[in-house]
C-alpha cells in the first residue's frame, strides 16, 4: 500500500467517522458545546476529507481501490469514481444543512440524529459489500424513523415510512442472502441469484419512491423534520446500492435495471405532474424531489456513457438544487411557520433574497441553460436518443411539468399582496454563505461544465467496465459471455 | 479578395459576433452578482452599465453588417467553443452572422439600448430598479443568442432565457394578483410550446445526428435549401410551427398577451410589441427551408396566421383599455407576419417584423402618456380629432355586426374553450391523483386508537 493509498484510506475513515464523532460528542457533552459550531466543525471536517478523497482518486490516475474481503462479491471498502464524486456531494449538502439550520432545529435532539444520519450515508457511498449496504441501510432508516416519531405530530408519517423501509429491508436482506447464497459469478448458478437480484430491485423501488411504492417519499418531506428529509432523500442511497448491485454494463443490461428504469421515468413524470398542483411548500418539494430522483435511475440504464454521465450529472444537479429550495422553505417556516401554495402568500416582501434563491435554485433544476442540469438533461436525452427514444420524449415531459410546478410555487409563495404582518426578514449571512455557494456550484458547473463532464465521463467508463454481479442479464445479440 | 483577407474578416467577424453575444452577458453578470450579493449597484451605475453593454453590442452588429454587406451576405460561422464532449456527444457553440441574424441583431440591441435609457427614468426609485435591469440583460442575452445560434441547441437555449424573462417581467409588479396570474398563464403557454422545440431538436439530432443548422439547410438566406428529407422537413417544421405559436401568441395559445400588459411598461413595449412577441417568426424565418420542403407546415401557418390576425382584430375592436388594444394590435401583425412566411415571403416578413416592432414598441412606451398626447392634439387642430366615418364594419348587416360584438366581448371564446376542454380536466385528474394519494398515506400512516397522543417538538425540523 503506497502513500496515496494510505491517504485516501484515512480520508475516507475521517469523511464517515467525523460526523459520527460530533453526533457522540454533542450527545454526551450537549451542555457544553455549541451545537452550530460542533456539528459544522464535524461537517467541514468530513467534507475536507471527502475532497481529499476526490483529489487523490484523480491523482491515482482514476484507479479503483478496493479493501477487505470480497465476500459475496463486493469490497468492505471501495473508492471509484462514483465513491470519489458522491463523498464531496453528500457532505456538500450535510454541511449547507447545517449552516441554514434554524437555532431551534440545533438546540434539540435532532442534531445528533442528522449526524449519524449523514455519517451512515458518507459509509454506503464508500462500500460495496451486500451486508454493509443492508447494514447501513438499516441504520439509515432507524435514525430517519426516530427523527420523524421525535417531531409533534410526526406519528403517522413515521408509521408510514416504517411500513416502507421494513418492507424495502426486508426484500433487501432477502435480495441479498440469495445472492450470497448462489453467487451469482459462479459456473451454474441461477434461479436464486435471479430471484435475489429481483428482491433487491423491489427494495430500491420502494426505497427510491419509484411508483407504485412512492407514497412514503412526499409523506416524509410533508411530516417529517426538513432536514431530515434532506439527509434522507439526497444522497439516494437507494440509487447507489442498484449501481453496486445490479448495473453490470460490460455484459448488458440487467433486466431488473430496465424495469427500474422505466418505472422511474414514470415517476419522473407522475412526480412531476403532481408537483403542480400541491397546496404546500413541503409536498411540492418532496414531489420534485421524487421526480427528480427518479430520473437519476432512468438515465443509469443507459449502455452508452452519454446516458450515464446525464444520470451522474442529474444526480449533483438535482440534489444540490432540490437541497437549495428546501433550505429556503425552512428558511422561510422559521420565520413565520408552514407555508400554503394553493393561494398567493405574498413573502416577496419580507424575503427577498430568499425568494431570489429560491427562484435560481429552481432554475437549476429544470434544465434551464447556463446550470449543471441543462447539461444533464442535455447529456441524458442525447444518450437516449440512440438507445430509447421514448425514454427521452418522457424526461421532455417530466421537465415541462416541473418547470410549471417550480414557477407555480414560487409566484404562489412570494407573489401576490404582502400577508405577513412582520418587519423584513434579513437574510442571515450563515444562510446567505450557504445558498450562494450552492448556487455559485450549480452555476460554475453549468457554465463551465467541461472539467466536471470529464470526470463524470471517468466514472462512466469504470461503471460500463463493471461485470454482471448476477445471471439475469439480458446479453447483447452477438456478443456472448 | 485572397485567403489571407478572408482568414483575417473570419477573425474579425467572429470576434465582434462573439461581442454582440458578450456584451449583455457580461452586463448580466456586472449587475446581478452585487445584488445576489446584497450590495446592488445604484441606479444611474446600472443604467450606464447596461446602456455600455447594448450600445456596444450595437455598434459591434453594425460594423459587421458593414463587413457582410461587402460580401454580399455571404454566411459566417462562428465557432465560439466546445463546452463539453462525451463519446461522440459535444455541445458546440455554434453562431452564424448572416443576412438575417445580423440585422436582426442590430434592430434587438438597438431598441434594448433605447428602452435602457427610458426605462432609467420611467423606474426611478422602483423597488425592483435593479431586477427589471437584470432581466433585461438576461432578455438581451436570450435574444442574441437566439438570434445568431448556429444550431437548435443554442437557439433553445435563448429561448429559454427569454421565456423566463418574460414571466418574470409580467409578474414584476409581484403584490399584485393579476399580473402573479398573468405571469403564470404567460409560463405555462411557454411551457406547452416549449415541448415542441425540444422535441423538434431531438429528432434533429437523431436524423442528422447534431443540431447543427448546416446540416438541416445550406445556401445564402433568404435562398436556402433543405438537406433533410421530406418527411423529417415535415415533422420538424411542424414541431417548430407549435413552438413558434406559444411565444408569438398565436390562436390557441394567445390568451396570455392581453394580460401580459401587467409588466412595466418598459417591458411591455420591448417584449410585447417588438421582440418576444416576434421570437416564434424569427424561429420560423430561420428553419424557412424545413418549412419549403413542407408544403403542409406553411398551409398550417398561414391558416393559423389569418385565423389569429382575424381574431385580434376583431377582439382588440371592443377593448377598452390602450394597452390591451396595442396587445390586440400587435397579435393581429404577428398573425399576418406568421402568414407571410407561410406564403414564402421571407424579405417581406423580416421587413414587417422590424417595421412592426419599431412603431409598436414606441406607442406602447407613449401608452401612459396616451390622454396628453390627445390633449395636444386637440389643441393643436382646435377640437377633437373625431372618428373616421368609414369602416369596414359598416358595411356589414347589423345582425353580424351584433354577432361579432359578442364574438369579440368573449375574445373568440378561446380562453373559455382551453379553460373548459384543455386545463380543467387536467388539473381536475391531477387534483385526483393526488387526492388519492393523500388518502392512501392517510390509510397506511393511520394510528391505532390505542396509541398514545403525538409528543411535543423535540426535533425542530417540522413545526
């Protein structure tokens, strides 16, 4: 093991144990720390590691590195190009989380909750090993859980996520233990592996939101803690764990990736579609988010790296952009509670930097030129056009709907005669550090996208190297095994 | 003139193209990063920043039309760079300066630079000076960039940035329901249409495999010439027909213009009476050949065009405010500009379009001034300037008259139509869907009457 290596194995331990390091320290000395400065300190302490990462897996020449046993096929501990993209990513919105977080939101129990939160997602996008996927799901879904049951009147909505996550853990583990019991790799193998590699599929649908086991994905952002939510939904774990157990490009595609997918582009536009006629901020969002997410799966069945990179590039662009919009809506209910979108609600004039944020992180979500997601969209459509036409005309409606939903919310939110009977809410510089610097990512990315592409082109060409993990593929006319 | 002449005005050309494009942009950038950054420029710093940005673009336009001219208009391409590649995907930056992007450009950035100068007056101490300045550059720069793109990726992307800042402008005035409602429908017309470019670039890109212009027609404007075969002229000149009729107000889709007027009046004239209102024609005067090789699409545009003209002019009869008559007036132009293209008549519609735009922009931006302007003239011939007596209306019989007064005073029952046929029933199964859906999260998340009450916040995230 060289230098680098060394490096980046100790950078991605501090990228995941950070966080969880002052989610113990603010739970034993609460009294003592300032809940703002550790969790933040933590954050940015794993976010530097994550882009030590970042930086080293380029100067390794884009090698794959892979330690502890290769049990059932996958590495305790992995760093690829998608492992290498994600960590900056996740701990990029873990930390504009923190910084926007209302007082109110730190001061309590939740805090310590989203750092374990975020460190269980900074793990799964370092590991491709069945049973630390299924762990770490596991641990993902208890803390969401217990954050949602800890909000006043979050009951109902953690019953429901319950019934999703217990039935996506359930198909996962399931999924899995076929799939080590009948490695799939092996020279006859079949039927369980099969079976298994469809269990696992189930599971990332519900896991997802991909219709027709979405309803839990709105529900979570309607009653759920905000930031919750966000740590939740953006790092699509979900999305990670189908790359590392069912995308197997060098031998085709996986059957259960192409049902995934289309049941994905359904829900971009069902999401989509739905998103325009919700009556609050809150159901808006977790609508776009689920479109939005969904996409991301749709492009990640493309063979071609054109239609992979789009996916790749979806995935940053909506995260960021969706992790944007909700930061100005909890910006905004900690100044004056929940916000309705079925009427005119005036807040332009109590908050017009928010709603000027609000307005270019929705932009940046529709594909709209000159931000990272009209390159995707750009990239993923392209893709599409050799390999699946429809698929492409499909993403052209699902950001038509959208485009009416995000401009729908913001007129219905900032528009109309001023309601709220308050002095001008400033915008706090935390907040204004935050929401700048994610737009000024979406924008650099989207105006200058050329390096950014290039590396998103790297990671697609390690994932169309990956071999089928499992014997469901459907194999290329001509082209045997 | 030799090789090196002609490698020397490539360069020359394309550097002031690259200007005209930059120019806005650069003004765009000069003025909305201070205020994202809570420190907006003042007034008379932005007006000159702007005023700077179109009249250089101007002048830069001018000097090329200058350098085109010499060469009989003979196409330039310029290649501003590639912004990204993967396999065999690159997204170039393609312009053209030719006979027709280059006046065009001259007519856009010229009245932008006149509107900036009238608008820094007409706004001043407006709580969204400096707003209305960012989405006129964002505007400047849409336009340009439709105007001199070289390829259907490019022209969309102006065409998004002129839609956004067309909603955003109608919707200026933002305590105001109306004008949130106009900007709304305005969007959401844009929106529908929009599907039509886009998808209109996808089959470009499958049929020829990029969505450079070069490659859907070649020759000198206005002589081109279809490279594509029938059938696909047909199927992208009809998708570029529905995305021209959304921005260019065009039955059905026009029922947003009269209201768009909410806007400053500024933008009114810049958008609704020169330039957004004629994006659809340029579109079309631009994809002309795709539409010679498609006898149908140009059928299709001159039944729409007199059918919209028609409409207008009957409409915009009975209206009795100045600006929703200019809205009506300009629809009517629009409709006949459309027609002309249709008919093939491409120098002739490029005439009316500048022709049109100049004269309308200016009564609109004398619109607030209208009942003094009639003061004075009054005054000046010593009485009222009267009525014409003959019309052609009055040759009708009074039962059609009477009819067409109804017609007129329910604007064409478009809106009714779109609203009953179109929009209701598609919210109305959208309200549905998710109807059920809350019904079905309420089911699964149902609590047992067993279980113990909700406890207090102790989360913070939701309140």
């Amino acid at each position: 093991m060289n230098t680098l290596e060394v490096v980046t194995l100790a950078a991605v331990a501090t990228c995941v144990a950070a966080p969880l390091a002052g989610a113990l320290a603010l739970r034993f000395l609460g009294q003592r720390l300032d809940p703002r400065i550790a969790s933040a300190a933590a954050i940015g302490l794993s976010f530097a590691a994550a882009v030590t990462v970042a930086v080293c897996w380029q100067w390794g020449g884009g090698r794959t590195l892979t330690y502890g046993s290769r049990l059932a096929g996958g590495d305790l501990v992995i760093i690829d190009g998608l492992t290498a993209l994600l960590l900056p990513y996740v701990a990029t919105v873990d930390m504009a989380i923190v910084l926007v977080a209302p007082r109110r939101a730190l001061a309590t129990t939740g805090v310590w909750r989203l750092l374990v939160g975020a460190s269980a997602s900074l793990a799964m996008m370092s590991t491709a090993h069945p049973w630390a996927l299924v762990s770490l799901w596991a641990a993902t879904s208890l803390s969401t859980w217990l954050s949602i049951r800890g909000t006043l009147g979050g009951r109902a909505t953690a019953r429901t996520y319950a019934v999703a996550m217990v039935a996506a853990l359930v198909c996962m583990a399931a999924g899995t233990g076929m799939l080590v019991a009948d490695p799939p790799w092996l020279a006859g193998s079949g039927t369980l592996g099969t079976a298994g590699g469809w269990l696992v599929a189930v599971a990332v649908m519900i896991r997802k939101g991909i219709v027709p086991f979405h309803s839990w994905y709105p529900a979570l952002f309607c009653g759920g803690p905000l930031a919750t939510a966000l740590v939740t939904t953006m790092p699509q774990v979900a999305t990670y764990t189908a790359v590392r157990l069912l995308v197997g490009h060098a031998d085709g595609v996986a059957a259960e990736l192409v049902v995934l997918s289309q049941a994905a582009l359904v829900t971009a536009v069902y999401g989509a579609a739905l998103a325009a006629v919700q009556r609050d901020a809150r159901s808006l969002l977790g609508m776009l988010a689920m479109s939005q997410s969904a996409m991301v799966m749709a492009g990640l069945a493309g063979t071609l790296p054109t239609e992979l990179c789009g996916a790749l590039a979806i995935w940053i662009s909506s995260g960021l952009s969706l992790t944007g919009i909700g930061l100005v809506v909890w910006s905004l209910e900690s100044r004056a509670g929940r916000i309705r979108i079925d009427t005119l609600q005036g807040r332009f004039a109590d908050a017009p930097m928010l709603a000027a944020f609000f307005l270019l992180f929705g932009l940046a979500s529709l594909g709209f030129p000159g931000t990272l997601s009209f390159v995707a969209d750009d990239l993923i459509i392209s893709g599409s056009l050799d390999e699946r036409l429809p698929s492409g005309l499909l993403v052209i409606a699902a950001t038509v709907f959208a485009g009416i939903a995000v401009m729908r919310g913001w007129f219905h939110l900032f528009g109309g005669p001023v309601t709220v009977d308050a002095p001008q809410h400033a915008i706090l510089p935390r907040e204004r550090f935050a929401l700048t610097t994610l737009v000024a990512i979406l924008f650099v990315l989207g105006l200058w996208p050329g390096p950014f592409v290039h590396a998103l082109e790297n990671v697609a060409a390690s994932l169309l190297l990956v071999r089928a993990p499992h014997p469901s593929v459907t194999l290329p006319a001509g082209n045997p095994p | 003139m030799n090789a090196t002449d002609q490698t020397v005005l490539h360069h020359v050309v394309a550097l002031l193209v690259s200007w005209e494009l930059m120019a806005p942009a650069v003004t765009l950038g000069c003025i909305g990063v201070p205020a994202l950054i809570g420190r907006p420029l003042p007034e008379r710093l932005t007006t000159r920043l702007v005023g700077a940005g179109f009249t250089t673009g101007f002048l830069a336009a001018l000097a090329t039309l200058t350098m085109l001219a010499q060469r009989g208009f003979a196409p330039e391409i310029v290649h501003l760079g590639t912004m990204f590649s993967v396999g065999h995907h690159a997204a170039t930056v393609d312009l053209v300066a030719d006979g027709l992007s280059i006046p065009y450009v001259c007519f856009t950035t010229g009245l932008c630079a006149l509107v900036n100068a009238f608008a820094g007056k007409y706004l001043h101490r407006e709580p969204g000076f400096t707003r209305f300045f960012i989405l006129l550059t964002l505007f400047g720069t849409g336009m340009n960039l439709m105007v001199l793109a070289g390829s259907i990726d490019v022209l969309f992307a102006g065409w998004e940035f002129i839609g956004i800042s067309s909603t955003l402008l109608i919707g200026f005035f933002h305590e105001r329901r109306n004008a949130v409602n106009a900007a709304l429908r305005a969007f959401g017309t844009y929106r529908i249409c929009d599907v039509g470019l886009l998808t209109a670039g996808v089959v470009v890109h499958r049929a020829v495999g990029s969505g450079d212009f070069e490659q859907l027609f070649s020759g000198v404007w206005p002589d081109g010439r279809c490279l594509v075969p029938a059938t696909t002229a047909l199927i992208v000149s009809l998708l570029l027909v529905f995305a021209a009729l959304g921005k260019s107000a065009q039955v059905p889709f026009s029922g947003w213009l009269p209201r768009a007027m909410e806007g400053p009046t500024p933008s009114s004239a810049i958008f609704y009476g020169a330039l957004s209102i004629h994006a659809g024609a340029y579109l079309l005067l631009r994809c002309e050949p795709l539409l010679d090789a498609a006898p149908l699409s140009r059928w299709l545009l001159v039944a729409i065009g007199i059918g919209t003209a028609l409409h207008a002019a009957v409409v915009g009869s009975v209206q009795t405010d100045l600006k929703s008559m200019l809205a009506y007036a300009s629809m009517t132009q629009a409709g006949i500009i459309l027609a002309e293209i249709g008919m093939g008549l491409r120098v002739v519609a490029l005439v009316h379009v500048i022709s049109h735009a100049i004269l309308r922009s200016l009564q609109i931006l004398r619109s607030p001034s209208a009942m003094h302007d009639r003061h004075e003239l009054a005054a000046a011939l010593g009485g009222h300037p009267g009525q014409s007596r003959w019309s052609l209306i009055r040759l009708l019989p009074d039962a059609v008259v009477r009819g067409l007064y109804q017609v007129a005073l329910e604007r064409g029952f478009e809106e009714s139509v779109v609203q009953r046929w179109i929009v209701r029933p598609v919210v109305a199964v959208l309200e549905a869907a998710s109807a059920a859906e809350r019904r079905w999260v309420g089911f699964i998340g149902a609590e047992p009457a067993a279980d113990v009450p909700p406890r207090p916040d102790r989360d913070g995230g939701a309140s």
